[in-house]
C-alpha cells in the first residue's frame, strides 16, 4: 500500500489549480475571492448547498504559477475570516 503521506505531489507548474470553499450561504464569494487572489482570472462556480442550506460551497480554479503560489493561496484563502474550509 502506498502510503500518500510520504509522497510529494509532482506538478509541472504553471497550471490550473482548484480549490474548493466552503463559506456561509449569506456570503457574497466574488468579494471574498477577489479580496485573496485581487487582479488574477480566475473562475467561480458553486458546486453545493448543505442540507440546512447555511453553508454553500463553491470550486475556485486559477492558474497557478509555483508550488509555493499554490501553497501561499491556499494559505490566504483558509486565513479569510468569510472562508469557513478550504479543501
């Protein structure tokens, strides 16, 4: 069995990434998403709506240019305080 923990993700950079965000349903995600990745294209689509219908999750897709540029992203995005998850 292969164990994932140990493995480093190879990616040829630069290439388009998805991050999936999961905020609550009263959030406005344009502005959350411009607020972390500013002047960048980038595509938003919601992708889910939980049961209750409070939280709404949405698929984040931009080009990213490095490994630490994924990471970084990754990072501001969970650091938001209307981002509730980042996957």
């Amino acid at each position: 069995m292969i164990d994932l923990n140990k493995e480093k993700l190879k990616l040829n950079y630069p290439c388009n990434w998805k991050y999936k965000i999961v905020v609550l349903e009263t959030i406005n995600i344009k502005t959350v998403v411009t607020d972390v990745v500013s002047q960048r294209e980038h595509k938003v689509k919601e992708s889910n709506v939980s049961k209750k219908g409070k939280f709404k999750s949405y698929t984040l897709e931009l080009l990213v240019h490095s490994d630490d540029d994924r990471k970084g992203l990754y990072e501001n995005l969970g650091n938001h305080d209307d981002i509730k998850m980042v996957l």
